[in-house]
C-alpha cells in the first residue's frame, strides 16, 4: 500500500516496514551527482586540449600575444584545431602586410632611380655623405630597417643639405679666349652702353 504526499511518499516494504521517502530531496541528490560528474568530464575535456601554433617562415609570435590568445581559447574553449585556423588568419595577415610594405620599399627605390634630379649617382652619393657625415649609427640602422632610407623625401632632404653645405668648388674661366682689350675709363667706370 502506498500514500503519496506532495513532499514525501510513504511505501510498504516486503518485510511490511513502511518507509517514507522524501522525493524532492532524492530527486535534487541525483541530479546534482550528475552535474558534478559532467563538470568534472568538462575541467578533463579543458585539460586535454593543447595549442600548438607553427608559424610560416618569416613570421615569429610575441609570446605575450600568444599566452593572452590561448587564455582566451581556454576561457572560450575552443578546440585546438579551431584555435589554429584562426592564429594562420592572422599569420596569413601579419605576411601580407610584410609583402605589402616590402612592395612599398621597393615602390620608393624605384621611384627615386626614376626621379631626375635624385637618380643621379652624384646626388645619390651626395645624400648618402650626408647621413654619413651627420647621421649616427643608429639613425642608419633606423633608415635601413624601417625602409625609409629609400624614401624619396628622405633622400631629397639630405641632398639639399649634402648642397648647402659642401665645399666651394673652383669655376674655372674660359682659357680660349683672349682678353679684351679696355681703356682705363671703361675699367673704371664700366662700359656705359652695355
């Protein structure tokens, strides 16, 4: 024989022992057992995953970026394959825009070659003299990583200051012809009619 109530249930036994069983707690036992077995399968799930990220020649990760992405891709529990795809999009991104800015380089360098005044070797030299003469080590090593050693304006700004101050040079007079001869008046005082 059984009576149900709304909180507990009361049952017969075989040895006609009545029990009352309180169904809400036994309910609430049972599903918080299995609450606890799925988080605990989940924190194994999370463990489980390693981040293995190989990069394309050329490109290297700051290893602070990389710890904050994996942290990120734990807390968001991300596969490892999931994760991967997204480090190659920005590889793939980081090597564009290191072709992109080689190109732009090489855009300058061919640009001044082409530029009449700035072509020329002897301009050339001149602008280099300068960044030579006033440049330090570390301005070259900035021009010559940064690129901007082949920027035109660069390249025009040093040659003006390559012009402004370089030696006086010699002009020689023409050596062909023979003097005309002057009176005194005309040494003195010029020629009036000319």
């Amino acid at each position: 024989m059984t009576t149900d109530t709304q909180d507990a249930s009361t049952t017969t036994t075989d040895a006609g022992v009545t029990q009352t069983v309180d169904q809400t707690k036994a309910a609430d036992t049972t599903q918080a057992t299995q609450t606890d077995t799925t988080t605990v399968d989940t924190t194994k799930a999370e463990a489980a995953v390693e981040y293995k990220f190989e990069m394309p020649d050329g490109v290297e990760l700051d290893q602070g970026d990389l710890t904050k992405f994996t942290d990120i891709a734990k807390e968001l529990k991300l596969p490892a394959d999931a994760a991967k795809k997204l480090v190659d999009i920005a590889a793939a991104r980081e090597v564009a825009r290191a072709e992109a800015f080689a190109n732009q380089v090489k855009a300058w360098g061919d640009e001044v070659k082409a530029d009449p005044e700035l072509g020329k070797p002897e301009n050339l030299a001149a602008a280099k003299k300068t960044i030579d003469t006033f440049g330090t080590p570390e301005l070259r090593d900035l021009l010559n990583t940064t690129g901007m050693g082949n920027h035109p304006e660069v390249i025009r700004m040093a040659l003006k200051i390559g012009k402004a101050i370089s030696e006086d040079t010699f002009v020689a007079g023409r050596t062909d012809a023979a003097p005309a001869p002057r009176d005194h008046a005309t040494i003195l005082y010029g020629n009036p009619t000319k």
